[in-house]
C-alpha cells in the first residue's frame, strides 16, 4: 500500500527541518536530498517511479522550503548532521542516498563521515569542491542585500535549464521559479557559506559506498570534469554523463531516471 506522510524533526541546534515519506512502508529507504534554493518538491517528477520500488523519504535543507532558515553562515558538517538526526529520528539505520547539487555534497560528507549509514550513492550534478571562495562572498552579500529574490531568481534559472526551456516557459521550470521567489534570503546566504567552504576532494577515496555519479554534459555549475573527478577518485564508482544542463531529473527524466532505478537496484 502506498503512503504520504509529512512532518518535521528538531536538529540537535532547534532548528526545524521538514520531511515528507512517499510509497509503501515496508520498502527499502531512500532519501533525497536537494539542490540549493529548491526544496522537497525538486523531486515531484521522480516520484511516481521511485515509489515503486522505495520508501522515498524527502527533506528541506535548513534555509529551504518548509524548514527553519537561520541566519549566519551554514556549515556542511552540520548540513550532514540534520540528515543523521532525522535518521535517527526516524529510527533509520541506513539508506540509499540520492543528492543533486548541494544535496551531493550532504551525500558526500555521509558516506565518508557515517559510512554505515548509506548504502548505495547516487551524487548527480555535485562537485567535491567549488571555488573560489570570492564567488561565494558576492553571492553571499548579493542574498543579503537583495530586497527581493528576482535578479537572483532568473540566474539561477539560466544556469539550471538550457535556454530552449526558459524561452518557451515550460511548465516544469515554473515550479522552480516560483521557489526561488520565496526563497529565503538569510538561508540561501547561509547555504553558499557551506559551499564556499567545502572541500571534499582528499577524502573522497574513503568512501566505500558502491557509487553511481551523473553529471549533465552542459552544466556550467558544477562542470561535467567535477563529476568525472569524483567517479574517478571513488573506488569502483560508475560515470554517467547525460545531456542535461544542471537538473538533470527534470530535463532528461527519461534517462535520469533508470539510471537511478537500475543502480540503486543493483544486486
């Protein structure tokens, strides 16, 4: 029998984080994990096919969507912590994990940080590092100077879709941009501190989760080579690159998501 359910969790520091179960109860778990300035619902399209096979847990990143936003800088370290404690809340022993984007770097940091937490790793669209750390700072002081979320809005549209999509308004990119405009600018600012200050890129080579990466051939945020980088410091890790711009489940589903199925199905 499938099921949806809603709710939230307190992290360890009181801040609210919002989570959402879909599919039947007694399926293996899998959690997904958005990318920056989107929330749970970055994941909508996949669900029906994910469902069948999995109890797909969904969350917001603090600073995103039904989750609280404080201020000041974020962390990943405590990014990766909210996910453990809504695992243990949850009384979860292991998941697999699928992230795109900032949700590749949670899922990065759990599987060298809380190996036997994760069982198969999906990192689509996601770097191990993103620099300089100058880039970040204007974005940082550009999220809070912001009276309204716009100019940011449409930028990070045109780095997220291929221009095709934007100019004939397709219907899957509105969802998107009607996030972006709520999006909360003391979360956003937060979550590019965490970014900014990331680098994952020498203890990649201790994750021991069987891993599957997927980059988009066209995205100018986190570049096809970021992807290659970390398929190729990851034991044993699998390379797909799609044709894709930065979200690569809503343009190319019909690719994106087998690829996912087949992998996290795996023997």
């Amino acid at each position: 029998m499938s099921a949806s359910f809603s709710s939230h969790i307190l992290a360890g520091d009181g801040v609210r984080i919002a989570y959402r179960f879909d599919g039947d109860p007694g399926l293996p778990v899998l959690l997904l994990s958005n990318s920056i300035a989107t929330d749970l619902h970055m994941w909508d399209a996949q669900i029906p096919a994910l469902s069948r096979r999995f109890r797909v847990l969904r969350y917001d990143a603090r600073g995103h969507g039904a989750s609280a936003a404080p201020a000041g800088a974020y962390s990943l370290d405590r990014l990766g912590r909210d996910v453990l404690e809504l695992l243990d809340a949850l009384g979860l022993d292991r998941v697999h994990f699928l992230g795109l984007s900032l949700g590749g770097f949670v899922g990065q940091w759990l599987a060298v940080r809380a190996p036997e937490r994760i069982d198969r790793l999906v990192l689509s669209n996601t770097s191990a590092y993103l620099g300089p750390a100058a880039v970040f700072d204007e974005r940082i002081r550009e999220a809070e100077a912001a009276t309204d979320m716009r100019a940011i809005a449409e930028r990070f549209l045109r780095d997220w879709f291929p221009a095709a999509m934007l100019d004939a308004r397709d219907p899957r990119v509105e969802p998107f941009r009607a996030t972006l405009l709520a999006q909360s600018a003391a979360g956003l600012a937060g979550s590019f501190a965490a970014v900014r200050d990331a680098d994952l890129r020498r203890t990649l080579g201790l994750i021991a989760a069987p891993t599957l990466v997927i980059a988009g051939e066209s995205d100018p945020v986190t570049l096809p080579e970021h992807g290659r980088a970390i398929a190729a410091a990851v034991p044993g890790a699998r390379w797909l690159a799609l044709p894709a711009v930065h979200m690569a489940n809503i343009e190319n589903p019909d690719a994106f998501e087998p690829a996912v199925l087949d992998f996290l199905s795996a023997a």
